[in-house]
C-alpha cells in the first residue's frame, strides 16, 4: 500500500503540481484510503516538521551570500582570484572556480552562488572573448561545490531529519568539495589548451598583493566565521549564520559603503519570500515522513537488502544510481526529505557511516543540477546568460562526468568524507 503514496506523489508532479501540493495531497488520499489514521495527525506533522530550531539558519545562510553579492563583495573575490590565476589560458574560468569556493564557505546553496558569481562573470568573460555556452557552463558546475563546502543547506537537511551531527556533516563535505575544485579545474586546463582565450597579465609586485589583501581581508574572514565557529563549537549553527550575517552586513555598509538601508530592506524582503518556500515543503514533509515511519518503510527495505545479500558496495553503486536517476527527475530537496530516511536504515545495517552516507546523497543530487531534464542550475544559468537550454546541455556534460568521477571516489573511498570529522570531533 506504501507504493500508492509514491506513485501518487509521481502522478501530481507529472500533472505539474508544486512539490509541497504533491507531497500533501499524496499524503492527505493516503491516510483517507488508509482508514487507520486520524485526520488531527496532518495537523500535529505540519507542526513538527518545522519544529526544529536549526531550520532558521538556512534563510540566514541564504541571507548572507545574498548580502556578499548586492555589497559588491563578490566582484572583489572575483579580481583578488584573478590576480593568482587569471594569468592561466582560460584564467577567467579557473576565477569563476575560485570564487565559488570562497563563496560556498558562506551561503551554502548552489543556485544562490551561481547567480552571484554568473552574475558578475559572464559579462566579463563575454568581453573577453570567451565562448557564452562556456563560460555559462563552468559557472554552473563550480556551483555544484557551494552545498558541499561548508556551510551547506542539503547537509541542515540531512541532518534535521536524520539526527546525524550537522557539524560532522559539514566538515566531511571539506575533501571533497576540494576535490571537486580540483578536477573542474583540470578539466578547464584540457578543455582550453585549444582554444585562444586571453590570458590576464597583471602586475605581480609586493604593493599589488598588499593591495588586492587590503580591498579582501574583511571579505575573505566571512567564511572563517562559519567554518571557525562550527568546528570549534563556539556557537550554535543558528548563531554563527546570524554573526556571519551581521559581520558581512557591517562591513558592506559602514566600510565598503556599498549598501544602503533600501537595498537591505529589498533583500530582506527576497529572502523572506524564499524561506516561506523552504518551511512550507519541510511541514509537509513532515506529514510525509509520518506516513514512512509508520508503515516501517525503512525496516521493510533493510530486511529486502538483507535478503538479496547486497554488499556494501553493490547497495552504494545502486544508491548512486537511484539518486543520480532522481537529480533528473526531481528537485533535490524532496528527493532528499522522502527518501533519504527511507535509505539510512539499510545504509548503517551493512555498516556504512552515516556521515559518509549523508555527503554521498548530498553530491548525488547537486550533480542532478547539471542533469535535463530539470537541471535547475542549467535553467539558472541559461536565462542569465541568454542562450538555449540544449546548447548549456550539450557543452556542461564535461564537467558532468568529472564531478561523478568524484562521486565515484568518495564512495568507495570513505577515508575522503570520514577522516576530517574523525580527526575534529
């Protein structure tokens, strides 16, 4: 009978039907058909799956990437990068890279960072003679690191519904979102050994780099707050997004001098409508995820697990599979809130650790932002760098298979997730 809950979930997002309408109306025939359940239980879950106090720092990670971009923070990053790596054939896209590194330590979300730093980017590059399918499609796959470094929004998710340590989370994303910077970045050093972009020659002396250090000190302790905060423990998760947000929002305003109270009040009023869209979808899923429990979804597929004798690695390769399948399908949030629960249970059965578990999912579903057909980093980028949507897709798949090359690795690797968090905590 639990399968009628997912196919009817499949049928109202086929008839086009926003996630959390799907998931609630699903839920809502489910426990009318069901007869088992009291019509209060919808209450009491819409409740409880935003009752939890960790939820309010994903507006404020949110908040403060959007704070770096309208501060002119972002431009900034972007020309103390190109100083180091602007003088590469292709310079332009290893900066794109860069920045998005630096830029994935504060706001934790893709789309988020890919708008920031496109943003500032692709008119540049498109001066400088860069190819537009390119230049859109680099930019879409370095932010594919922002939910893997530190902070990360998927990572809150996971960690809220599942009780696994966000910390520990958070740091086991640091390999390999460095790892994934790497390998983007060999791929641009293949991809432009052929093709004659400019490179970006600029004065290297001690009073240019005094300079460039002086205009981004202050932009680039930002991320050290976070990352800083969380791994010592000094403050809560909540609390370091909220002084990682005031911090930024000091600096923009009364040293940079790049804000003004009217656009502080229009971010807030973005973020604010964006939030609403998160919380909305984490209440239904908390209805949904009664449901799954209740029936003891998780327990019946660890006992199906256990009796196809899968290894550890053979329930990996299919987990990837499935996650990698549903990126194309779906959007990640709630392919994540339904079925990662679903999946931990069997997950620590064959003894996999939890954390690696979590960074595994996690990167599978931020590659299926690269994915058609709903890619939502390709739609993103596409718009902003006003090119068709076949053309990005045709172009990106490069760094497609490189960031599954990663994937592949910190699989079956665990070393690559579990040390950092192992050595911290």
């Amino acid at each position: 009978m639990i399968i009628f809950l997912f196919v009817m979930l499949f049928i109202f997002i086929g008839l086009g039907f926003s996630i959390w309408t799907a998931m609630g109306m699903s839920s809502l025939i489910y426990i009318l058909i069901q007869g088992q359940y009291s019509l209060r239980i919808i209450v009491s879950t819409l409740v409880s799956g935003v009752d939890n106090i960790s939820l309010v720092a994903i507006p404020f990670f949110i908040l403060a990437g959007e704070f770096m971009n309208q501060a002119g923070i972002t431009k900034k990053l972007a020309d103390f990068s190109e100083y180091f790596v602007g003088r590469f054939k292709g310079g332009l896209a290893y900066v794109a890279i860069v920045v998005n590194v630096i830029m994935a330590g504060v706001s934790g979300s893709a789309p988020a960072d890919a708008s920031a730093v496109s943003s500032v980017l692709l008119p540049t590059m498109a001066e400088k003679g860069y190819d537009k399918e390119f230049s859109a499609s680099i930019n879409a796959a370095a932010a594919v690191m922002g939910p893997i470094i530190p902070p990360s929004i998927p990572m809150i998710f996971i960690g809220i519904i599942s009780n696994i340590s966000i910390g520990k989370l958070f740091i086991g994303g640091v390999i390999p979102g460095l790892m994934m910077g790497a390998i983007l970045s060999f791929m641009v050093y293949i991809i432009c050994r052929k093709k004659d972009y400019p490179i970006i020659k600029k004065e290297m002396n001690p009073r240019m780099l005094i300079k460039l250090f002086r205009d981004n000190f202050l932009a680039l302790i930002a991320p050290l707050i976070i990352i800083f905060g969380v791994v010592f423990g000094i403050v809560t998760l909540v609390e370091v997004a909220i002084l990682a947000n005031l911090y930024i929002l000091l600096i923009s305003y009364f040293v940079y001098r790049s804000i003004n109270l009217k656009k502080i009040l229009e971010i807030f009023s973005k973020i604010a409508s964006f939030s609403a869209s998160i919380m909305i979808i984490f209440a239904v899923v908390g209805c949904y995820q009664y449901i799954v429990a209740s029936e003891q979804l998780g327990e019946k597929l660890s006992l199906l697990i256990e009796n196809l004798n899968l290894t550890r690695w053979q329930f990996l390769l299919l987990v990837n599979i499935f996650f990698l399948f549903m990126g194309c399908i779906m959007d990640a949030i709630p392919v994540m809130l339904i079925f990662f629960p679903v999946l931990l249970p069997a997950a620590l059965n064959l003894g996999i650790d939890p954390v690696h578990f979590g960074v595994i999912v996690v990167l599978n579903l931020m590659i299926g932002l690269l994915t058609p057909p709903i890619g939502a980093l390709l739609f993103l980028l596409s718009k902003i760098a006003k090119i068709p949507f076949m053309s990005l897709v045709s172009n990106v798949w490069p760094f497609t298979v490189a960031l599954i090359i990663v994937l592949i690795l910190i699989t079956y690797i665990p070393g690559l997730v579990t040390f950092l968090p192992g050595l911290i905590f």
